[in-house]
C-alpha cells in the first residue's frame, strides 16, 4: 500500500465479509488480560477468521518480535464467525489506545465498522480487580438498558448493589457510544486478583457469554492455562514460605 | 443516531428550548465538589430541566454504573429554568476535560450554546480550598468588571486582599472566554477544607447566588447532606481518638 | 467578539500600529523570571504601548485574580516602542505553552506577527540556572550566526567553552525557528540560583541589551526590586540561622 | 522561507539527489547511543552528504548550542551516499519524537521521502540494554520477513529463543510502517550496559551492516572513542574503589 499513513485509527480489510446483523465481542488487554484470554479462546475454538486489522498512531510507537525473529506492528484485529442463527464480530489486539482521545477513536472506528454490518448487540469482557486472588470467580454485569440486567440476572451475572463505579477503556466505551448510536450491550467483568493473568476468570466469562449466545464451545485448553497459572503461583509461594523459613532459623542460630 | 462521533466537544440537544438572556450558572466537579452540590441542589429545588447533553474524547475514556446495574457515558449536562423575570442554564457533570485545551474546547462549546440565547452573564461556582476545616465557611468571589466586584460585596461576598491567586478549570474558563465574547459574570467560591465534599459551603455559596439573583429555595436537603457528613467525619475522629488513647494505654503496660 | 474561540495561538490586535524592522524582544516566565523582569522594565521605562493579546488553549485552563478582585484570562502580550532610529516589538505574558507541540505554536505565531513587519533581528532574554547564588551574574550568550556572537563579546557576554548546552523554550525557539525564516539574533541569559526571581540578573541583561540598542534608561526601580529580594533572602537566612543556633543550645542543656 | 512553519514532521529539502532503490538506514538516539554512533560513523567514513533536515513540533521545544556560540534548532538529518552497485539513505538526528502520535508522523514523512526513491529495504541500528557491562557485545537481530531473519543469521546475527520482545521507537516503527508499504527491512541491535554511550556496540552492529552491503570501512575512530570511554569507566571504577578503601581504613581507626 504505497503511502499508506496510519491516523488515530486506520483500519486494513484483508477481506469483506458478508454479515448480517453481527454481535461484536470486545476482548482486549485489561485488568488480568481476562477479556483478552476469554476472546481469544473464543476465536480458536469456533475458528473465527480475521477480516481487519486497525492500526493507530495512539498505540505504543513499537513492533512486537514473532517467536521465529519476524516483527509485526501493534495493532488491533477483527475476526468473523457465521453460525446457523448467530454472526459474530470479535475484537482482541495487543493495547488499547494511550489516550482518552485516542480511546474514543479507535472506539468510535470499530463502531463506524460494525454499525455498517448492522450490528445491533454488543458483549464487552474484562476483569474486575478485587485485589486479592479469588477461588471462584463470579460475573459482575453492567448493561445499556434495564431489560439486560434482567435478562443476565437469569445467567447468573451479578450486579452490584453499591452504586458508583465505573468502566475504563474500550469495554466501557463501545458500550456507552454505542448506546449514543442506538445499540444494545452489556459488559460481563470476571472477578480476578488483578496482578497475574486469569484463565479461570475468562473461564467463567465465556461460559456466561456463551450460553448466553447459544454457543456450545470446549474449555479445555483455558482449564489447562489455569493449571499452568495455578502451578507456577504455588511455586512461589512455596519458594517465599521455605525463604521465610530459613530466615526464621537464621535467627534461631543467632538467639 | 447513526455514525454518531464525539469530537472534543459534541453537544446532544434533547430539545431546543426557547430562552431569553439566561444567566449561565456553572457547578462542575472540583474543589470539594462545592459548585457540583450548589448547582445540583439549586436544579432539584427549581425544578429545572435538563435540554441538551455535552460529550467529549477529553473526558475519562469511560462509563459510570447506575444503581441498576445500567451505564451511562460520562458527560456534562445543560438544564434550563424560566422564571418570572428571570431565566438560568446551568451546567452540571461527572467530569472536567483531562487536557488545558479539552478544557478550553469544552469552555467555548458551552459558551457557543449560551451566546445563541443572548446570555450576557454567568455564574461560576467552585470551592476555595484552605487546607483545615472551616466551621463557618466564606464566600469568596472574583468577578469580570469592577461594577460586579462592588455589587458582590454588598452581598457579603469577601474579595482577596493579597493578589496573585487563580481560578483553574470552567469556572476560571467561562468566565475569562466570555469577557471576550462581552459577557460578564463572576465566580464564586466557599471555603472548604478541600479533602472532603462540603454541602455547608456549597449552601453558602447558593445562599449568595440566589439572594442576588432574587430566588427563594429551600436548603433542607442541603443541610441533611451537610449534618450527614458531619456524623461520617466526627465517627472517624472518634475511632482515631480511641485507636491513640489505646495505643498510648498499651505503652503504659509496657512501661 | 462574538464566537470567539480560541486555538493553539490566537492573536486579539488592539490596534495595529505602522512599524518598521522593528526588533523582536522576548522575556516570558522562566529561570529566575529574568527575562520577564527585564522586559517589563523596558516596557515600563521605554513607555511602550501595548497592541496584541495572544491567547493559546495550550496555556494552563485558568483565570488570574488582580488585586481589585477583577481577574484575567491567561496570556501573552505584545507591546511596540517607536525610537529615533530604531523600533521595537516587545514579547511579555503569564506563562509559555504547556506542550512542546504548543510552544513551537505559539512561537510561530510571534513570528507570523514580526515576520509582516519585516522584522530581521531577535533578541530573547532568560536565565542561566547556576544553582547557588551569584554575586555578580555575568550574562551568557547564544546567537544564530557567527558574526553576532562576535559583536557581543565586545558588549563582555559570556560564550561557554564546553559544547553541549541548550535553549528551551520561547528564548531557544523564536530564534531557531525565526533563523528558518531568515531572521537574526541572540539569546542573552544572566546567571542566576534558579531558586528565587532575580531582578538583579535582569539588570545585568537588560543593560548589554540597552547598550547593545543605543538605548539609555533608567535601572532605579530594578535596583529596588534586587535591594527588597536580598533583604528576603537575608532575613530567611538569619531566621534559619537562629533556628540552628537554638537547637545547638537546645542539644548543649541536654548534655 | 518566508512564513516557515513546523509541523509534526516537516522536511526541508537542501538538494534533491537523483536516487534509485537507496537503502534506507537509521540510526536515532537510543539505548546507549549505539545507533547513532553507527550511523555518524558511517556518514563520516563514507563521506555521504546531507540533502534534507526534517523539524517537528514534536521534538523538544530547544535549540542545541555548537561549541563557537551559535545555535541549531533541534532536527533529524538524511544524508545520502552512491556506490557502484548500492545507494543509500541515512537517517541521523539530536531527538526522537516525544509522543506516540508524533513518532508515527516522523516515520511516516520518512517512509514517505525514500518510498519515492523505490526503497525497498531498510536496516534501522540500536542497542539492546543488558543492565551490566558486555566485553564482546553480540548483535541482536529482528526483520520483516523469515528470508532475511535466515540470511542474517549467516552473518552471525543472533535471534532471541524465547518470544515477546518489542522494538520501541523508530527502529521499530520504520520497519513495522515500511512493511505496510511492501519494503522490508531489519533491525540489528547490539548489546550494551544502557547506562552510556557504546561505540564498542556500535562497532559490531556496523560490522555486520557493512560485511551485508558489502562496504569496506575502517573503524579506526570508532575504536578510538571506546578506548575513551573504556578509560573514563576505569577511573570513575578506581575512584570507587579508592574511597571505599579508605572508607574501611576509616572505620579500622574507629575500631
């Protein structure tokens, strides 16, 4: 693409597919990379394809090196998916946007995208620090419209009783700029400690987003990074307890 | 509204009032949020009516949770009154712009919504920290001519001996962006001790407003949320009190 | 000025005098205020007139309160000075841009303005941060070309020997991007702490500029301003010096 | 120039050299300088000409005083060399961007200037931060496509085992830009402490360059400036050393 200049948000089409009516799905990076990790399994197993790649000059001024020595740009994808009854748009990348500005943007890009697909229906996934690790995840919801709520209630989603809290970045403004474009959506925030990524979390958000969908998928492959994730947690502490351990005895020595 | 986008300031009317010269009164978040419970408070008791809402990609990149577990996209909003003689807007939100020029952006929209009514003076209303609690919190004042300065301390507005201070963010703004368009207006300021909201200094602060624009409103709800502050603060003294005097007690067991 | 807006640099003209070739002076905030204090006292000694208001939305969001309760937007100023055989344009105001992007804005707005009044000569006033207090501050230098540098060591200015250093700011930027314009001129910077205005350095500026400008004034008011910091600075001394003494003592009684 | 203005990437063209399929090769400030080093030393060697300056108001708002007292304002260079079978570009300068956005703007006019030259490949150098001192720095290579990662290799590049590394910058972004365009490229990083300039490094990483376009240099001034800088460590080492013999011989006194 000779001159190609990439602005705020400059999307590339490798191909355009027909879709009618799509539900777009946002996971990208956050809090326990739960949106992320629960998007991504979502595209290998109904073996989503690519269509788009956005590019934005709100990203990190950085390429990514490939495991064989190659190198991409950062940079945001989307993925389709036509089931029997259900179309599907998924967006996962490596950042989102540096600034509210380019937030907005690149928000407002993938709308622009969707909106001429006919998309009507918006799932947002992220994480939702509790700041300490968390045995069984639930699903804290927040929605566009009460109808939602009601109807992720029936999910089992739980919403919170204090008011007052808040959605940061892409899985907060695709659903409240698409409420400005007439869309319908609801974000589903799986409960993780916050520092370490959560398979378990994402886990838990998919099997509510799927069912809600209709969608019959295999967990499989995100139990065993939550077995990896949880071997590699017990090491260290297990290598914390034994330092502690023998600092203790170092000082009965000195007593 | 299809393709809708939010540039750095994008208004939304829900309906065009017709208003003769209104008097613009501002009450955005700031220095303990007293010009956000003075507007508030003074919309509730007029019964003022919201008539256009203003986003902005300079505002937080993000979404608020309602009660319900429904979200709204963070903005300003524009209420209008229209009373015998007199008619007000008044601007209220969640946030201020993030950036200086977000915020010189949002000043101007505002400013290019009341000039088209005829607007030809404004009130700003905000907080004048002192860093300690006040008991009876004055009202501090700065305005754009000479005539209102004098006008205003007959009201018991007290002015500044010592020069050199400044008004930061829309109530600065306004005021100093529509001197240039010819209007005229004045900021007023209740001491507040800055690390917690004020409803005693947001009340003094309307007690002025409307005194001088000739309104009569009742400031019962304002004072509950002042005496409820109260007790919140004087429980945590308490329990600071008592975490002292037991920490000095089990120092007496030592000894 | 109705609608008026305000961009990265946006020039009120109060009146538009008939200059020619005039010189280009600038003394903004910074390093000890010495280029600002200097340029004021031209202003006021010279009695030139103020033409332009520049404001920039890149400029901090905020009014400042004069000393009769009035306030003021935040800006810049231009004011103009008709000699026997020389002119002068000079550059004054409240603050410089906040971003790099800003200042080089508003710089190429300064230069728009001088540029149509054919001016071929810029001379930026600044402090040179030493770190402790200076006596006797010599004035450094920095010009755009060779033979500039030359004539101003005959004025005794002061040309570093190591390389290395750099001009930030309006004082650098006039200058470099004026020079892309085919502009003339120097930076003269007097050596100050850093930590305190220096009225003091600022007569030592202004006096290789006056000379340098066949301009003969007064210093009298720059001497009081230099006299009332050193009796500041002298009582904050005798104040710590005391403080230290009495807990020497304080330390003696417990010996 | 006449009304001269600067925006996020403006070139200034002081020859326009006829070219064909020039490669590209950058070498920006960066991780212990090593590009930059490269880069200079290269120009110098090969005695390529500068033919354009490129400013941007996103570099830092300062002009660079040179040793005889005159200013530059800060910029990026392109110089241009011709060979018998290679021609090549060379991008050098005092800053980066300070910005995401302003970075992908400076690429992009770069890309933009030897895309219409037909270059087809470029080479961006820099270093690649160990946190401790390398005798013999190995160079660490990243490319646009598998066949150069393959053909680099013979040339004793090293390509890292384990994945998730990034490029940061314009070494990166030229790449990850040019490869949308349909150039490809690579960058060779060499290994360095990260706490000064390298031109030990930067001696490898042009090793590996010239032996891969088949240029014959000489390194003589290269290895003179890391004998330099090896000495200067030494002594701040042995000055180290030194106090804290005495220091110990201090507290032997005590004892």
């Amino acid at each position: 693409m000779e001159g190609f200049r990439i602005s705020e948000a400059s999307v590339v089409f490798l191909k355009k597919p027909r879709l009618k009516e799509p539900i777009l799905i946002e996971g990208l990076p956050g809090v326990g990379n739960v949106g992320k990790l629960a998007a991504e399994h979502l595209i290998d197993e109904i073996k989503a394809k690519k269509f788009a790649e956005v590019y934005s000059n709100d990203f990190p001024p950085q390429v990514l090196i490939n495991d064989d020595g190659t190198i991409k740009l950062v940079r945001n994808e989307l993925y389709y998916w036509k089931g029997k009854d259900k179309q599907l748009i998924i967006l996962v990348g490596d950042y989102q946007g540096l600034s509210a500005r380019g937030q907005y943007m690149l928000a407002q890009a993938i709308l622009d995208i969707v909106e001429k697909y006919g998309t009507k229906m918006i799932f947002t996934l992220g994480g939702y620090g509790t700041g300490m690790e968390v045995e069984k995840p639930r699903v804290t919801g927040a929605a566009t419209h009460i109808e939602i709520v009601r109807k992720l209630k029936k999910y089992g989603v739980n919403f919170k009783d204090e008011p007052g809290g808040g959605i940061i970045g892409a899985s907060g403004l695709l659903l409240g700029l698409g409420m400005l474009r007439g869309m319908k959506g609801a974000c589903l925030m799986g409960e993780t400690a916050g520092y370490i990524v959560d398979p378990n979390s994402a886990r838990q958000v998919l099997e509510v987003l799927t069912r809600y969908l209709g969608l019959d998928i295999n967990f499989a492959k995100l139990e065993e990074k939550a077995l990896e994730v949880k071997r590699i947690t017990e090491r260290i502490k297990k290598m914390e307890m034994a330092a502690e351990k023998s600092e203790k005895e170092d000082l009965r020595y000195i007593g």
